[in-house]
C-alpha cells in the first residue's frame, strides 16, 4: 500500500485528497439532514448492525455471521418503505439548500442545564394555568429522537418557549387549539401538529385523542407529552408507551426536571 502511494503524482495525491473530502462532507451531510428525525436512530443501529457483522467474521461465528449478511439485505428494501416520510423530507430539505444552516451550535452543560430549568418552568406554569380554566391541551417535548417529520405537519412558529406563548398556543376556538405544540431546546417548534395515535388497544375508554395521540408520539420516540383534559382539566404524561394520570404541580414538575415518570407514579396514578 505504502508502494503504491510513492508511485502517484502530486496530482493524482490531490485528486484522492479530494475524493476523500468530498465522500466524507456528503455523509456528514446526510447526517445533519436526518439528525432531528426518527432515521438518525436508525443509522446508529445500522452502524451497529454492521460492526456487530464484521467482529462475527473476524472470529469466526459462521452462522451468526450468516443471519447478520442476511438482516442487511432486508435492511435495503424495508428502509426505503418504512422511512418514506423522513427520506422525502431530507430530499426537499437538501433541494432548499439548508445543509449548512442546519448545524448546531454546540453548547456548554450548564447552559444546557439553564434551559432545561426555563423550559420546565415555563411549561409548568402554562400547563397548570390551562388545567385550572379547563382549557385542552397537547405539548410534546422532543427529547434525543427527532421529530421534524410531525414538525412539519403543523404551523411552523420558531417562538422562544414562555408560559404565555403556550396559554396563548391552546385558547379555544383558535386555528392551533386542536393541534399538537411540539418543543425542542428553548423553542417552540411548530403548533397544530398531528400526531400519531396510539397502537395500544387495550386503553382505558375515557382516553380521548389528545391521550392516544401523547401515548402514540411516546411509542415512536422518546418524546415527553403531556395532556391537559379539556372536559376535566386533569394533567396526565406519556412516556415510553405509559401515560401517567392526575397529576398534581410538584409531579409535574419533577417530571419536566428529570425527565423520567418515577415508578412509584405509574402503580399510584397508571
């Protein structure tokens, strides 16, 4: 190898250079365009997948290698089908040239921890506000698996998250009431998003569609939701395929501060 890279001209070193660049800045690309979708976690299983089919090679698991080359040819025809939506999205995306604004700003762990505080405030203080006046209500809080594939289904706002934006977001009788508002980080996303519902069948019949919905967003992803009753005012969260209902402010809050439903939660309030 060594060899055959003293034989190449300073030109042919060049044009290998460049290769190496421009493959290396289209999957970097590719990734920025799917970060913020369900599709960025299928990549990581696919690395997985693969490297789990090499180390099989190398020491010699012949049928457990077998089953893994396997899996990755089902792998190239169920992806394309299942992750349409998402495909479609990072194809208009790339047509609209918005690669390079795409990239995130990274940022330090206690500014992280800042915002976390803020938001958790903030939608505290506007889900009680909307739970005392009856007034229905669905915010989801995007968490590692992205959500812009239902982003876009909704009324892009691009808002910094505050109390009064959400009370404003659910007034009845507005164009967004009926909608989903979907968070990210400090921003308010978009609102009057649809959501899918729920796959559970064995659900409690008093579950409306604001419940299935937050249950259905909380089964494909690890989004937070959180539902306000609009015939009760009761407060309930879906997490991981669970919702929690009844939920009084200090629960709430050390749900949106922690981002997890405490066992003792689900066997008290399930």
């Amino acid at each position: 190898m060594d060899l055959r890279i003293a034989a190449m001209t300073p030109w042919q070193l060049i044009l290998n250079g460049f290769d190496v660049l421009i493959v290396t800045a289209l999957f970097y690309g590719i990734l920025i365009l799917i970060r913020h979708t369900r599709a960025f976690q299928l990549v990581k299983g696919i690395v997985v997948l693969l490297a789990a089919t090499a180390i099989s090679g190398l020491i010699g698991l012949s049928t457990l290698h077998t089953v893994l080359q396997t899996a990755q040819v089902a792998l190239l025809v169920a992806i394309p089908i299942v992750f349409q939506p998402e495909l479609r999205s990072a194809l208009e995306r790339l047509g609209r040239a918005r690669i390079l604004s795409d990239i995130a700003r990274p940022r330090s762990p206690s500014t992280l921890e800042k915002t976390r505080t803020l938001v958790a405030d903030a939608v505290a203080r506007a889900v009680l506000r909307l739970s005392r006046e009856r007034v229905g209500a669905l915010i989801v809080l995007e968490r590692r698996t992205g959500l812009a594939d239902l982003v876009a289904s909704g009324i892009p706002l691009g808002a910094d998250v505050s109390w009064q934006i959400l009370v404003n977001i659910f007034t009845p009788n507005t164009p967004l009431h009926d909608g989903a508002a979907i968070l990210r980080g400090e921003r308010v996303l978009a609102a009057g998003c649809f959501l899918p519902l729920s796959a559970q069948t064995q659900t409690a019949s008093d579950y409306g569609t604001r419940h299935r919905a937050a249950l259905g967003v909380s089964e494909i992803s690890d989004a937070l939701a959180i539902v306000v009753s609009e015939e009760t005012g009761v407060i309930s969260i879906a997490l991981e395929g669970r919702l929690v209902r009844r939920l009084d402010e200090k629960r709430l809050r050390a749900v949106l501060e922690t981002d997890r439903i405490d066992p003792a939660l689900v066997s008290a309030h399930g």
